[in-house]
C-alpha cells in the first residue's frame, strides 16, 4: 500500500521548463544537472517531470520509487505550456527526494531513466479549471499511464561535482493497456464473469468531460438455469484492477507447476475460491468490484467529494440499480451487502454509514482512517503539526509506518516528500494526496485544500473542522446515532491487526470505544483485533498464508451475509428463487 523515509524537510520543486520556483542553490549553474527533452512533442506540455536515478538496474528505475528507505531517487519538476522542443532542466536549484539536492548523490555508477506525466486541463462543472492526469485506463500510475513520454535506462556514472550536462530524449511512449471488455471476452470464465463501462451521468456533469465507471461482475453457478431467480447483491470495495478481484482471482484452471511461492498460494486459492463459487458451496449472489479510478488516485473512496466528485451517488443511484436490471438482482436494501480492506474496509464502513438503507451488512477490515484522532498517527484535532511533536526543548518526528513489532520504518515528513516528488497540487496519485482530495474542501483554485502544509507540517485547524464534519466516521456516527444508529444494528462488523502497519487499529479502537457509550439503540456492532497482526488482517489466517482447507475472506463472510439477509428480509421478501 506505502512505504515511507526518514526526514522531515519539505521538497521544493522546481516548475516551467527548468526554471526553479524556490530559492535556487548557492551556484545551480555549475555542478551537474539535466536537461531533458520530448523530441515527438508537436504542441506545447503541461504536466510533470519524474527523474528517476537508481542503483539497481531490475526493474527499471521508474518502478523503484517507494516512500521507505529502499526508494530510488527522485527529483521532480512541474511543466507548464512547455514548447515543443525547449528541454526541461534539472540541477541543483531542484530539490529532490530522500536526498534533497544532486550535490546530496554520492559520486558512482547508476541507472537513470524520466518520465513525462502528461496533464489535460479539465473544466469542471462548478467552471474551475485544472490541470490533471486523466486515467487511461492503467489505474492512475503515473510510469505505466498510456501515452506518457519516457526512455529506455541509461547506465551512467554520475559525479556531483563535476560540471556535466546530462540529456535525455523520452523518445519512447507507454502503450495503450488492453480493454477490459475485450480481455473479459476472451477469459475463460466468461460463463460467470463479465465486465461492463458504464457512463455515468453525474460524474460526466461534475468532471465536464464524458466520465465512465467500471465493474466486473461475478454471477452465481446456475444463473442460465434459473432465469426466474434474481440475486442478493455484494460490492467488494477494493482499488483498481484490471481483473476480477476479491482478495483471490476467480481461477478456473488448477495451478501449473512452475508456480512458486506466492503465486502458487494465490493460484491454488483463487482456483479453491473458483471451484466453491462454482458447486453451491457459497451463497448464490452477484459479487462486484468497481472500477473507479480518477485523476487524482486509482480510486475514489465511493462518496461524494467536493474534489472528486459524486462517486457514492454515481455508484448507489446509477451504476448498482443498472448492474442489478441487467443480471436480475433483487434490488432491495435488505439484499445488499458490502467487504473491504484498507482503503475498500474505509469504504466499506462509509457506504453502511453514508447509505444505511442501501445495504445490510459491511464486513470492514484494516480500514483507512475511520476516526481523524488517529489519521494514521497524526492527532488532527490536538496535534499543531503533522511532522513533528514539541515539547519544550525536544522534538520527535510522528511516525508514519511500522512493522508489527512496533519498530519504526518510516516517517510522516518524507511521505509527503515523496508524493510532492511526484506531483503538486496534490496530483502524486499516491495515498496522502487521495485522502486530502478526497476529504477536503475545494480551494479558489480548484485544487483540494490542503490539510497541513507540505513543507512544514502545520496544521489547517479550518480545514480539519471541514474534515470532521464531512468523513470523520466515528464522529459522524455519534453525531447522528439518534436517527442512524437503528439503521446500523446488526450491519458493522470490523477486524484490525492491532500491529497494524499504518497505526489503522488506533482509529478503530476509538471507534469501538465511541459505540460502546450508545444508547437507543446500545451499538452491536462488533469488533475483532488481530496480536500482532499487520496490515490487511481480515480475521482469519493472513491473505495468502493460509493452511489446507482453510477458508479465504470471501468463503467466510458470504455465509454470515446471506444469514443476516434471511434473518432480517421483510416479509413478502424472495428468499427462495436465488436458494436452489
């Protein structure tokens, strides 16, 4: 999901085809830089510039970027309407990440390679206009995005003393990725899955461009036979994929024997998962994924975002109601239910808080931050800065990643240092940038809002307030549980390890401590917390770790959702036709 670095100085980018736009370095005219160009350009550029100079060379440099202490190097460099032609300078006024300028490079033998990151302007329907990067279809990865400019690794030997110019042509293209309906017209399980595009109306209205949604569809054994059965429907929250996805695959092929390792325990349960789906082992229902990949993350988070856009009403009121006509879902809220983890756990939680009668049921593991008392390890409401706590004479950095010990990897500073690396204005496509666009309020300039400042860590008391009242899902619970928390019974269900790689178990511990006070009704929701468990623990034996006959995430909270349904459906409610 994130790695991290250690350091808390904020990245300075430069911008416009080389020209620093902060204080430039002592004599940036001499020592080494780069000058870049993009020979195919036949209309001026805006976007954004990634350098990248790596030790290794497997894989290629622009795959070695990672916000922990094993990350390449990065510099960055925002490009406005840049002439075809007119080259893009890096040099020491550039300040980069982990390392903050070229003269920081030990002199050695490296791997370089840049790519261009290629920005489209958007008049949104509010007439803001910006400058992002579209999805094309990758999932919103900046060194796999279709039609950016990059070039193959040049081994160089680099030396920051020396007064060397080092060009670079991006005289390649990243090429288009497969369309997803062809790919899921060729699988061989197209008896069961398909995949639909879907054009959705109120996001084409808010992005000011035609805007489409994705989803593959999993359909139960027996959907043929039965052509009078209609279906329970369950939404796996989950981020981009350019398959089927819920935890494990839908393999319907045995594994082969040159599989090792990890990916034999993931062919050999993705075929397990395949071949209970396809016996009536499992609760007959269709099972979801959606595609929602945006220009500033490859997904949205599901709700409605004042940067982002309506997404929760986009999937709740078009895009389900449409799958559920096409392939004969009940299409009532009592035959709804919904699972994730990590950012599909938060996601989850938000669609059973945001649209209560929409589902019955979230099974939430290892969620985003659900209370911003712990935004990670980050107290938005009584921290000052988000770097670094003071005390009268010291000072120690907050903490941004863990391992299950407890023993520090990396710090919240250089996170925020590595995705300015990758783009301003919140557009690095990287997991601070998504929460902040996501959660906060749009600024004069059409950009989110940012919730501290990048540079120095402090705090935007404003826009925290904004935060609180719109994605706070422990104080929004509270706040509403007179009308909410009736509408909540029996349907919240949340697992954390409480090693958890991100601190994501503090939020949830507050969370559970907040239901416990609830009156009118008293919250049953319940709660399970993993010793010493990393991230992406879901209350069983860990993802890909488990042990013969074993059953995956999927296997076990398909029957607890079909139990609640039957116990809760209302009377008259079909039952029966999906249960043969």
């Amino acid at each position: 999901m994130r790695g991290r670095e250690l350091t808390c100085m904020a990245l300075f980018l430069g911008i416009l085809s080389g020209t620093a736009a902060w204080p430039a370095a002592t004599n940036p005219a001499t020592g080494l830089r780069f000058e870049v160009t993009v020979p195919a350009a036949t209309a001026p550029l805006t976007g954004h510039l990634i350098l990248v100079i790596a030790k290794k060379t497997e894989p290629e440099p622009r795959f070695q970027l990672n916000e922990g202490y094993t990350s390449a190097q990065a510099f960055g460099v925002d490009v406005e309407n840049l002439a075809p032609g007119a080259p893009i300078i890096i040099d020491d006024a550039t300040l980069g990440y982990p390392r903050d300028h070229l003269r920081d490079i030990d002199a050695g033998d490296y791997v370089v390679q840049a790519v261009f990151n290629v920005y489209e302007q958007f008049h949104l329907g509010n007439g803001k206009v910006v400058w992002l990067p579209p999805d094309k279809g990758e999932g919103q990865h900046w060194n796999e995005k279709p039609g950016n400019p990059y070039d193959a690794p040049v081994k160089l030997h680099l030396d920051p003393a020396s007064s060397r110019t080092v060009k670079l042509k991006l005289d390649k293209t990243i090429p288009p990725v497969e369309d997803p309906e062809q790919e899921a017209a060729k699988a061989p399980a197209t008896k069961w899955l398909k995949y639909i595009r879907f054009k959705s109306d109120k996001l084409t209205q808010f992005w000011g461009r035609d805007t489409y949604l994705g989803a593959w569809i999993l359909l139960p054994d027996g959907f043929d036979d039965h052509p009078d059965a209609r279906y329970p429907l369950v939404v796996y929250q989950n981020h981009f994929s350019s398959q089927f996805s819920a935890i494990v695959e839908f393999r319907t092929t045995p594994p082969t024997p040159d599989l090792k390792g990890g990916a034999l325990l993931r062919a050999q349960y993705s075929y397990k998962f395949f071949q209970d789906w396809t016996s009536g082992r499992l609760p007959r229902v269709i099972l979801i994924n959606v595609e929602n990949a945006n220009p500033y993350y490859d997904d949205s988070y599901v709700v409605d975002s004042a940067n982002v856009g309506p997404y929760g009403a986009a999937i709740t009121e078009e895009l389900i109601p449409e799958i559920e006509r096409r392939y004969r879902g009940i299409g009532q809220g009592w035959a709804r239910a919904t699972f994730g983890g990590s950012t599909g756990g938060w996601e989850a939680l938000a669609h059973q808080v945001f649209y209560p009668d929409f589902y019955n049921g979230s099974y939430v593991a290892c969620p985003d931050p659900v209370d911003f008392h712990a935004y990670q390890d980050i107290n938005l409401y009584d921290d000052a800065n988000a770097f670094v706590r003071k005390g009268d004479f010291g000072e120690i950095p907050i903490a941004a990643d863990r391992k299950p010990d407890g023993s520090i990897t990396a710090e919240t500073g250089p996170s925020i240092r590595y995705e300015l690396a990758l783009g301003t204005h919140g557009r690095s496509g990287e997991q601070w940038n998504i929460w902040q666009a996501v959660f906060s309020p749009q600024g004069d300039d059409g950009y989110p809002k940012e919730i501290f400042d990048p540079m120095t860590g402090v705090i935007d008391k404003d826009v925290v307030a904004y935060w609180r009242d719109h994605y706070d899902l422990t104080a929004i619970i509270m706040r509403e549980w007179p009308t909410l928390g009736p509408k909540l019974e029996g349907k919240l269900h949340v697992t954390v390890g409480d090693g958890d790689t991100y601190f994501l178990n503090n939020a949830v511990h507050l969370l559970e401590k907040q239901l416990q006070t609830t009156r009118n009704p008293h919250s049953d929701a319940t709660f399970q917390y993993g010793p010493g468990e990393p991230h992406c623990y879901t209350g069983g034996p860990s993802e890909y770790t488990m042990q013969q006959n074993n059953l995956t995430w999927p296997e076990r909270v398909l029957p607890k959702m079909a139990e609640h349904w039957l116990a809760t459906a209302p009377p008259g409610a079909d039952v029966k036709s999906w249960r043969y």
